[in-house]
C-alpha cells in the first residue's frame, strides 16, 4: 500500500523534531465552533495533528460539522480516531485504522474493519493502519472493546504486542490507558515497547500535565495524544495555557532523548 500523505509528513516531522503532541477533539463533548477555536490555538501553540474522535457519538453531521470547523480554522492534519465504525467521514484528512490486538471479541480486532473497508475507500480518506493497545486501567475504551487489558507492571507484554502488530502491517503504535485515565502507561513500559518497534509509538490517555508529557516522550514515545485536560479547561485562555505548557514539555521531552 501506498504511504500518503499525512503519515508520510508525520514521519518527516518526527526527524525532525523527535517528539509531537496531538491534540484530540470529540465532537460530542463541544461544539463545531468551539472545536474550530482550539484547533486554531492548537496550531498556534505548536501541536502537530489534530484528531478527531473517541466516543460513541462521534458520527453523523456533527462529525462533519466539527471537522469542517476545524479545517476552517487551522491547517494541521485531521486524522480520524474511531470509537466505532460510524466515525467515518470525507471531511477527514486520514484515520488511524485500528486493529484491538488485546480485545477478546474478534470484532474489534478484524470484523469492524471488514465493516468499514469499503466506505473508507469510497470516501477516499488515507489509511494508517494501526495497532492499538489497551492498557489498565482501560476505562470506557477497554470496557467497549472487551480488551484483555495489559497491566501496567508486565511492560514485555506492551511490547510483545506492539511487535506483532508491526510484523502484521501496521504503521503506529498506540498505548491507550482509556480517557480520563489517572495516568498514562509507564515510562518503564514505554521504553521497552518502543526500543521493540521501528514505527512510531503513541501514548494515549493520562497524559494530564506537562510532567506525563514529558515523561513519556523522554522515555521514548513519538507522540502523545492530548484530549481530557484541554476539555476540562474553562476557557479558551486556559485551554491555550495547558496546551503550551504540554507542548513546551513534549519538546524537552524530545531534547531529552539524544
């Protein structure tokens, strides 16, 4: 398969800069309009991608709506993050195609993506396949995909995963500890998975603050998705603050690393 265009710039970005901070937006959890105001600060505050998804909700108009918003009002790459197969849409730059590894429910390890093959291909939105691994606590995400959750002091079995996953295809790697998680995986778990893979490593879910940022990055992870603390922000103000903050410790992250 073809390597397009956004991924194709992310690993461009990640030679450059060996850390990058995306920021996600569910659409159910604002509005269109206030999806396009923080994509714009994101942008302005240095994050790389913006993407869009998570929940049930993320389908339909609003789905629409949200991405058009954003694309209004920013230039970043917008990547689908499907919470079901409903979470499709033309609108979209590209989308992370997942594949549950450690889901007890083949459905979400290949039935969803038979599923929605096609209309993917219809809609003409890039494809990164992707191998996502959830880790305790889990939370929504492990719940909904019946996932044999990874516990957090077994850091070999994050990384054995991630393995296969690369062996089978996929491009990314993402270590999701679920929305609103009090943590992200652990530094330990990190390091090791990704001194296993030679494709780019995600954490995803508890990176709350810039000391999470900066630990995971440091520790070896390529990216960090940023979600829950931007959405609990009060105001736009706030949102910019935590954002730079997160980003500022993503870079020294990244520094840290050489």
């Amino acid at each position: 398969m073809e390597q397009g265009k956004v991924y194709s710039k992310l690993l461009s970005q990640l030679k450059e800069e060996a850390g990058q901070l995306f920021l996600i937006i569910d659409p159910p959890n604002q509005s269109p309009k206030e999806a396009g105001k923080i994509a714009k600060i994101a942008e302005n505050v240095g994050a790389s991608a913006i993407g869009v998804g998570g929940s049930l909700g993320a389908q339909g108009k609003l789905l629409d709506d949200t991405l058009i918003e954003i694309k209004d009002n920013s230039k970043l790459p917008t990547i689908l993050f499907p919470g079901n197969i409903a979470t499709l849409s033309k609108e979209a730059d590209a989308i992370y195609f997942m594949s549950m590894l450690n889901s007890n429910d083949p459905y979400y390890i290949s039935g969803a993506q038979v599923a929605s093959a096609f209309p993917i291909k219809k809609m003409g939105i890039e494809v990164i396949p992707t191998s996502y691994l959830i880790v305790e606590p889990g939370r929504a995400v492990g719940f909904m995909g019946r996932a044999q959750l990874i516990p957090r002091n077994i850091p070999y079995l994050a990384a054995a995963n991630a393995l296969a996953g690369e062996f089978l295809g996929s491009k990314i790697v993402i270590l999701e500890s679920g929305g609103g998680a009090d943590a992200p995986a652990t530094k330990e778990m990190i390091s090791v998975t990704k001194k296993s893979i030679s494709i780019p490593l995600v954490v995803a879910g508890g990176v709350r603050t810039p000391e999470y940022a900066f630990d995971c990055i440091s520790s070896g992870a390529d990216i960090v998705h940023v979600g829950s603390a931007i959405e609990k922000a009060g105001s736009e103000k706030e949102a910019q603050n935590r954002l730079k903050k997160l980003v500022d410790a993503v870079r020294k992250g990244a520094k840290a690393k050489k």
